[in-house]
C-alpha cells in the first residue's frame, strides 16, 4: 500500500518523528551537548551579569541583560550546533548513517529530522537562558508578537549556522575541523554589541561589529525585547541567515547523501 511505502508522504512524517526523538535522546545523553546547549550559556550569562554587567550600565545608563541575554541566547544556539555536528562526524565514522541507509528508511527522514532536532533544542536553550535571565531582571516590553519573534530569532540564525556545521561535519571524517569553528563563534561574540555597547569599540571597528552576524541578530533581539530599531537588523539578519542556508544547503544534503552511502 501507498502509505507503507517507505518513500510516502506517511512513511517520511513517521520516520521523521522516530528519527528526530532518537537525536534527542541522544543528545540528552550527551554531556557536552547538555553542557553547551543549556548550562554554559547560562553560566556565561551570570558571569557577565556579574563581571561587566554593572560597569555597562554606569556606562551607558541602559540594563547590559538587554545586550547580554539575546547574545548568550545566539552564542548557545551557535554552540550547540557546533556539539551536534561532533556527533554528526562521530555517527559518519561509526557508520551510523550507512546503516540507515539500507534499512527501510525514508531517505530524506535522515536530514528533515535533524533540523526538527535543532529547532527543539535551540528553543530549549533560548528559554533556558530566557528564564535565568528573568531571575536577573530581564523582561519584555513589546508584547506577546515581540515576545515570540524574540524566541524566532535564534532558531532562524542557529539553524543556517547548523547548515554550516553540517556540511563541514559530513565532508570530513576531522571532528577538530568541526570544534575550530567555535574560534568563529568566540571571535563573533567578543565584537558584537551584545558584549560591550558599539561606541566601546575603535572608531575603525565600528562598522564590522555593527553589521557582522551576531551583532545585528543582538540588535534585533534587543529591540524586540525593551528599545532599539527592529526592522533594519532583523532585516540584516534574515539575510545573513538565509544567505547561509543558500551557500550550505546543497553541500550539507549532497555531504550528508555521500556520507550515508559509504
């Protein structure tokens, strides 16, 4: 029958709830995707709060949790990527992928399920940070659609960053090729506006923090939460995200296809 074919519409819905719940699992079971989806950045978020928190705000008379919240809330998504595509690299070389391969499997179930596996979890870490930094004093104030597009950003940016990591992690067998990108992410958060206010930094710096990726998805996320231009950097980071997926979306599903056939 159609619906049991392992290449219907049915058979994709079903094996891809199956697969996305056994991603979960395992990187429930995982402690360094526990540990850089969840408890890291919460870390971080205390820390700054406490380290450089109170300096940003003599400094500038605004709250730091307004710059540091939506920041750790990227930087979580962005590293969380980054342990998924470890294990990606380390299921490739145990030959996970090829072993499903051949079972009766939709072959697209492999893929699909692990960006619904990202989404649930940058969502889990975004709210997580969310509410450590309710317990420091960080609240909305634009409302419940703000609210939502607030949660939406960090989901639309890690995803394109995990399309990054994915096709790296399928073409190599190196999983240091994979863990170097967290140089990139490092870099990326220590010249954003989300750590330090854009006037703290040299005069020639200025326009690469405003307008690098982390910065205007911090900027957007700021003016969704409390104050500040919404439209120019959501619009600047749906392009920074979306160029991505245009770059690395057919490399990671041809990679991804590659690494399940051998």
């Amino acid at each position: 029958m159609l619906e049991r074919s392992e290449t219907s519409p049915v058979s994709l819905i079903r094996h891809t709830l199956i697969q996305t719940q056994r991603l979960l699992v395992r990187w429930a079971r995982s402690p360094i995707t526990v540990l850089e989806t969840l408890l890291i950045p919460c870390l971080l978020l205390i820390m700054l709060d406490i380290v450089v928190g109170g300096q940003i705000e003599k400094f500038t008379g605004d709250d730091a949790l307004y710059g540091s919240v939506p920041m750790v809330a990227v930087v979580g998504a962005l590293s969380g990527a980054v342990a998924s595509g470890v294990l990606l690299g380390r299921e490739r070389e145990a030959g996970l992928l090829a072993r499903f391969w051949v079972l009766p499997v939709h072959r697209a179930s492999g893929l699909v399920s692990r960006i619904l596996a990202e989404g649930c979890r940058i969502v889990l870490g975004t709210v997580a940070v969310v509410i450590v930094g309710f317990l420091l004093g960080f609240r909305f104030h634009q409302g419940p659609l703000a609210t939502f597009a607030f949660l939406l950003v960090p989901v639309i940016f890690g995803l394109s960053f995990a399309t990054i990591v994915t096709a790296v992690a399928v073409f190599t067998a190196k999983t240091s090729l994979v863990e170097t990108i967290t140089i990139v992410t490092s870099l990326m958060m220590f010249f954003s506006t989300g750590f330090v206010p854009l006037i703290a930094f040299p005069e020639w710096i200025q326009p690469i923090v405003r307008n690098q990726p982390m910065s205007v998805a911090v900027d957007a996320m700021r003016g969704l939460s409390d104050e500040g231009p919404i439209a120019r950097p959501l619009i600047l980071t749906l392009l920074w995200s979306f160029g991505a997926l245009a770059l690395f979306a057919v490399p990671a599903t041809i990679g991804f296809r590659r690494a399940s056939r051998q």
